[in-house]
C-alpha cells in the first residue's frame, strides 16, 4: 500500500460541538474537504485552510455520482493531497462507507474512518430517551426504511426481536413501514417518536403511536431528514420534551 490516504470522516447529527477530537485534528490538516449531504456548514470552521468540494445530492451539486465522487477522491489523493470525505453522522452507517473503503484499497489508497455520532443515536437524545433500558428492551437496531430493489428490512424478525428500532430515511415511506410493521404484529399501540434535525437549532419531534403514525406525520408536517424511534422506551420521554403529535400538529402550517 503506497502512502497516499483518504480519511472519511463523520460530522455527526449537525450539532458542531457533537464532533469527534479527532474529527477535529483531520479536518484541519486537510487540502481537500468533499463535503456530503446533511453536514452542518459550521463543521467547516474547522478546516479554514481546505478546498471545499460540495458533493451531496441536495447540496451544491444537485446529484454527484458515487463513481465521480470515489474518481475525485484518489485523483486528489494521488496528487499528494489530504483529502477528507467529511459525512454526516457516522461513515459507517448508512454512509456507503464500505463500499469507498474497497474502493479506494482496491486503487492502492489507505483509508482511515474516523466515526461521528449517528443521527439516530442524536434523536433519542433530542426526545430525553434511553435507547435500552432494564426490563424495557435489551437492545437497539438501526434500520433503514428506505427500500429499493426489493431489499426490504426483515420486519417480521425486527419485531420478534423487541429491540428499539431507529429507522433511517423512513418519511418517504411511512405509510409502507406502518403496514410492514403492523402486519409483522407489532402492537396497535406502540410508542413511536418523530424526530426531525435532530440536534440542529431547527429540530422538532413529537409523539405518537404506530396505528396514528402516518397521521401524525403528515399533522406534523414531518420532513426529511428524520428519525423513526419505534419502542416502548419512547413512553419515558418529558411530556414537555416529546408532545403528542396532535398538540404539536397545531406548530405547522401545512398539516
Ligand atoms: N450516516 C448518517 C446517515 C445517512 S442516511 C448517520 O450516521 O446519521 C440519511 C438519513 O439519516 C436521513 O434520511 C435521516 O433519516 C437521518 N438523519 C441524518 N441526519 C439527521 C438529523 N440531524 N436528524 C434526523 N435524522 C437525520
């Protein structure tokens, strides 16, 4: 392996202060920053001395191909450069960061993941949540809710398994993964928090239920990027922390 090097970095939930020490130190030895998707721009203070290169989809550039994205990475990377691929949350999840790590190994280039706190992680911390807890469920699963292709979550098995579920990139689908989960047998009356920007200064959440879900949402006027906490743990979250989404529907012009 030559010592050319691509780090990819996690810039957490959007909160700044959520970022790692290390976040930190590679963002400011770097030339070149690819900055992605649902990465907060104050991140950016700490890498004043870097190129930014906007890579995500809703950002600068409407819609980067991963095959451009990776062919950018080793071009700067093979020119001596130090170059940051700079992710929202964390790389590794849902971050495609498996398959730029093969990738860029396969070209003869290093790879260092250094980890960021991941959305959902930050959204039940925005609802004053614990993901376990004793007696409740003994476990925590992060899932996607978008689905193409046919590869579809195995609900049946998520709901046999009891663990809190925080489903990622679900507002699409809610409708889908309401079903998905009923027809799996999870209870009518499950918890299920909301959680929109979580950590951001813009950041809204609300509680409902599963029956209510896709009502809720859409009182809610619920918008991507959100997180789907789906468990009893959610009935602990402050009345005040996490409202029901029929008090909270009332916020939002467009429910
Ligand atoms: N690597 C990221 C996830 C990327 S997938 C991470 O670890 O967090 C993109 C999805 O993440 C969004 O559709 C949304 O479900 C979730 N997400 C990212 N940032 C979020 C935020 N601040 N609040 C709520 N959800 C967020």
């Amino acid at each position: 392996m030559s010592d050319v090097k691509v780090w990819l970095v996690g810039a957490g939930p959007g909160d700044p202060e959520l970022l790692t020490l290390k976040a930190v130190r590679v963002l400011g030895q770097a030339d070149v920053v690819l900055v992605d998707d649902l990465v907060n721009p104050a991140v950016l203070a700490h890498c004043p001395q870097a190129r930014l290169v906007p890579v995500g989809k809703r950002g600068g550039c409407r819609s980067t191909p991963q095959a451009f994205i990776q062919r950018l990475m080793l071009r700067h990377a093979r020119q001596g450069l130090r170059v940051v691929r700079l992710k929202g949350g964390d790389p590794g999840v849902f971050g495609r960061s498996g398959e730029e790590v093969a990738w860029l190994q396969a070209h003869g280039v290093a790879c260092e993941v250094v980890n960021g706190i991941t959305a959902g992680l930050a959204a039940a911390t925005a609802c004053g949540l614990p993901l376990t807890m004793r007696g409740i469920t003994q476990g925590v699963t992060l899932v996607t809710g978008h689905t193409e292709h046919g590869d579809a979550p195995n609900w049946a098995a998520l709901v046999a398994g009891g663990t809190t579920l925080l489903i990622y990139m679900g507002v699409a689908k809610l409708a889908d993964i309401q079903a998905a989960l009923l027809g799996a047998g999870m209870a009518a009356d499950m918890p299920v928090a909301l959680v929109e920007q979580a950590s951001l200064p813009q950041q809204r959440q609300c509680q409902t239920t599963l029956s209510q879900l896709r009502d809720a949402a859409r009182r809610f006027a619920l918008r991507s990027p959100a997180i789907l906490v789906v468990g009893r743990v959610v009935s602990l979250a402050q009345a005040e922390v996490l409202p029901e989404a029929e008090v909270a529907g009332h916020r939002t012009r467009a429910a």
